[in-house]
C-alpha cells in the first residue's frame, strides 16, 4: 500500500512546484482583498490527482499492477488515500493562510467563519472526489470529462429548476435546527461518501480487463 501512495505522488511531484507557485499567488490575491483562497486550492488537490490516471494509463501501470499481491484494491486505496491527505494538508495550509490574510486585512481573525468555510470547501472537494473516480475507473479519463461535465451541466439545471420552484427559505428555517450540528453532519457524510464511491471504484476496477 505504502508502495502505491509513494508512486502515485512521485508521478505528481512535478505539479508540487506549480501547486506552491498558486499558494503563493492566491495568498498574494488575498492580501490584496481580490479573491479569497479558502474555495481554490482544495480542489486543485483533485484536479492535480485527476492527472495521475492519465499517467497511470501512458504507463500501463494499471496492467502491472494488478499482477503483484492485492494489486487492484491497493491501485484504487491508493488513489482515494493519497487524494485525501493531500486535501488536508492543503486545507491546512490554507485555514493557516486564510487566518493571517484575515489578520493583517482587518486585525481580526474570524475562527469561526473560517473553519465552516474550510468544512464545507473539503466536504464540496472530497463530494467531487466521491463523484469522479468511479466514472473515471469506469470509463477512462479521457471519456469521464465529457462525462463530468454533463454531470455538473445537469446538477447545475436541477438546482436551477429547485430554486424557481421551491422556497428555500422555508428549507433553511426546517434545518435551522440542525445549524449546531452541522461539522458533525458533514463529517458524517462525506465518510459515507467516501467509503461508498470506494466501494464502487474497487468493484469496477476488480472486473476490468486489461
């Protein structure tokens, strides 16, 4: 397991420089009041991982790897694993960055609002996560693109038609009483998700032919 974590991050090393270059340039933009980084740089962590299958797929590494022991559940663990910590560590350095940004623009920092921002960040990045690896192993990087953004066009139409036609106000006053639980729900959740997306990773990568 070790083994596919350290392969998969040595064949994005390469993107380590450029992910620190935008750290840089979105904290730069945030001191500058331009744009505000909590929304970035979380997602760049799955976009950057994204990239990996595409090398996976130049390799061959997919057909090499199910040869050695547990070689098909460790291939895609690895994935979601590494895909994850990379995700925390950035959304540290960015809870980190957003604390500092926030001090020196107003000489106070806003905890509270901060964290639920990263919370939700991390749920919306690791819910892309859940949603786009599947389809990766299903159908190849190449064809889940075109996928993918036929799944975020359509998201986008159904939440569209829900706002027209339903009163959201009335929602959130229905969920108001959830507001105090609201971390532990998303932390709930997004583990749901991500062992669920796993589980059907592994089971349509255990049944590809290579």
């Amino acid at each position: 397991m070790i083994g596919f974590i350290k392969k998969d991050l040595a064949m994005i090393k390469s993107n380590f420089k450029l992910l620190g270059v935008l750290i840089i340039v979105y904290a730069i933009m945030g001191l500058m009041e331009k744009m505000d980084i909590s929304f970035i740089l979380p997602f760049m962590c799955v976009m950057i991982m994204i990239s990996s299958f595409s090398y996976d797929n130049y390799n061959k590494w997919d057909a090499y790897s199910i040869s050695l022991p547990n070689g098909r559940k460790n291939s895609v663990k690895s994935k979601y694993i590494t895909t994850i910590l990379m995700t925390l560590i950035v959304s540290i350095i960015t809870i980190i960055l957003s604390f500092i940004i926030s001090y020196v623009n107003t000489k106070t920092i806003n905890y509270e609002q901060i964290l639920v921002t990263m919370f939700g960040t991390i749920f919306g990045t690791l819910l892309v996560l859940t949603i786009m690896y599947p389809i990766i192993y299903k159908f190849g990087v190449e064809k889940a693109r075109i996928g993918i953004f036929l799944l975020v066009f359509g998201i986008v139409i159904v939440g569209s038609l829900i706002a027209n036609f339903l009163d959201l106000s009335i929602v959130l006053k229905s969920l108001a009483f959830l507001e105090d639980y609201l971390i532990i729900i998303l932390i709930i959740i997004t583990i749901m998700m991500v062992c669920i997306s796993y589980k059907i990773s592994e089971k349509i990568f255990s049944k590809k032919e290579f």
